[in-house]
C-alpha cells in the first residue's frame, strides 16, 4: 500500500476543489491562497501569503 503524506492529501483536495472555483485563471491563485493558509506565518493576509508564496509576483504588482 502506498504512503500518502499530508501534501498528498491536500493536493487530491484541491484538485476536487479545482472545478468549484469558476474560471480555470483562478484554480493557481486558489491553490497558493489556501497552500499559504496551511503555513505557519504570522499573519494570513492575501498580501503575506503572497510574498511568502510567490514573492515575485508581487514585484510585478508593486511597479
């Protein structure tokens, strides 16, 4: 029997969730969003998900 870890888990997760979000654009955005839900950052604002999750993003946001 195979081992699945806890990111295997979640990845089978968000793939169910995937369809229920709309626009096929926002399934990457999602998957960040509640990837950086699960990290342990001091705070869980879009803004530090994001430079914690893709940090080069927002510095195409910040020009």
């Amino acid at each position: 029997m195979p081992h699945h870890t806890l990111y295997d888990h979640f990845e089978t997760y968000l793939k169910e969730l995937a369809p229920k979000v709309g626009h096929a654009d926002r399934v990457s955005s999602c998957k960040d969003y509640y990837y950086g839900l699960m990290l342990s950052l001091p705070r869980k604002s879009n803004e530090h998900i994001a430079a914690t999750v893709d940090p080069a993003l927002l510095i195409g946001v910040a020009q």
